[in-house]
C-alpha cells in the first residue's frame, strides 16, 4: 500500500476545507429560510430548512474533526521522520 505523502494529505484537506464551505452555505439559506417562514426550493434532497440546517451543522462538525486529524497525522509523521533522521 503507497503511503500519502504531505501533499497528499493537504490535497485532502483542502478538499474537507471546500465541503465546509458547502456546509455553511446550506446554513445560510437554511437560516434565511428560517427567518422568511418559507422552505428551500434550490435543488437540496430535503425542502425543510430546519433539517438542511442541522445536516449542515453535522458535516461541519466532521469535517472540522477530519481536518483535526490530518494536522495531527502530517506533525506526528514529520516529527517521526526527525527522529529517525539523527
């Protein structure tokens, strides 16, 4: 199996950084809908406002969490790679 190099791994995260955004942008017609009393009609699997808010708040939890990991990884590996180097 080919391990993933640092580039790798920030491709990878700057990808989760792109979904985050998607995230609160589907708060933010989430929360408009909210406020207007009205339901979202753009396209989403699910008309209800309330419900594309929590989805929404749900995958920036998890993404934040992701990228969390892959900053602890690349440190943790580099860190390693110094102290196999002396």
């Amino acid at each position: 199996m080919k391990q993933l190099s640092n580039s790798d791994w920030i491709a990878i995260s700057g990808f989760i950084i792109v979904i985050t955004f998607l995230s609160l942008w589907a708060i933010d017609i989430s929360v408009s809908a909210l406020i207007s009393n009205g339901y979202l009609t753009n396209g989403f699997f699910n008309s209800d406002p309330t419900m594309i808010y929590h989805v929404g708040l749900y995958i920036i939890s998890l993404t934040c969490f992701s990228n969390f990991l892959i900053i602890i990884h690349i440190l943790l590996k580099s860190s390693s790679e110094k102290n196999t180097k002396i």
